[in-house]
C-alpha cells in the first residue's frame, strides 16, 4: 500500500505593505507549492509579489480590482526552512488561495 499524502488548500486574506510570511514549516521542513491565486479588492499601483524563501515564484504587475491571478501552476519547492511570502506595494486588501503541502506550524497574516 502506498503512502498517503495530504495536499492542503488555504485562503489568506492580506493588506500590509512589503513582505507578508503566510506559512513557515516546521524546523528543518520544506513546502511544496502547487497553485496560488491572487483575488484583488481595489486596483494596485506596482507589482504583488509571492516568494518561497527569497526566490520570486510569481506576480503580477498592476493588478486590476475584481480581477483573479494566476501566479503559480506546477510544482515549486522551497529550501529548508523557506517560509511563503506574499509581497504587497500598497495597503490593498487581497486574497490569496494556495495549494501546498508540507508542514507548516505557523500562520501570520
């Protein structure tokens, strides 16, 4: 029998400027990223950022309002320890719908 794996799916909603880390794993754990979606409330002047640790995995340059985002679709993984974070150039409320798996032990919106 095989070994069973749980994919996760989570919505953040976020609003403060710069980085925002939305998951950590646990120590010495790692995340695997499989889709983000970025919902937009109000138009934004700049780019929305998401990053795994310090590597850029998708974005979108002057979202419009009522809009949704494709950043990430297939497989990205992070390094030990990498957090998820979701950059923001202004105060605009977004959400932000993402699929993982991994073990993360720390929620900060």
């Amino acid at each position: 029998m095989g070994t069973v794996v749980t994919i996760l799916s989570r919505r953040f909603s976020v609003g403060t400027v710069g980085d925002n880390e939305l998951l950590r794993p646990e120590s010495n754990g790692r995340l695997y990223l499989y889709k983000a979606v970025l919902s937009v409330n109000a138009d934004i002047t700049g780019e929305v950022v998401l990053r795994l640790g310090t590597t850029n995995i998708g974005g979108v340059l002057n979202p419009k309002s009522g809009n949704q985002y494709l950043l990430l679709n297939s497989l990205e993984f992070g390094k030990i320890n990498d957090s998820v974070y979701l950059y923001l150039p202004s105060t605009t409320t977004v959400t932000l719908n993402l699929t993982y798996k991994g073990a993360p032990k720390v929620e900060i919106v």
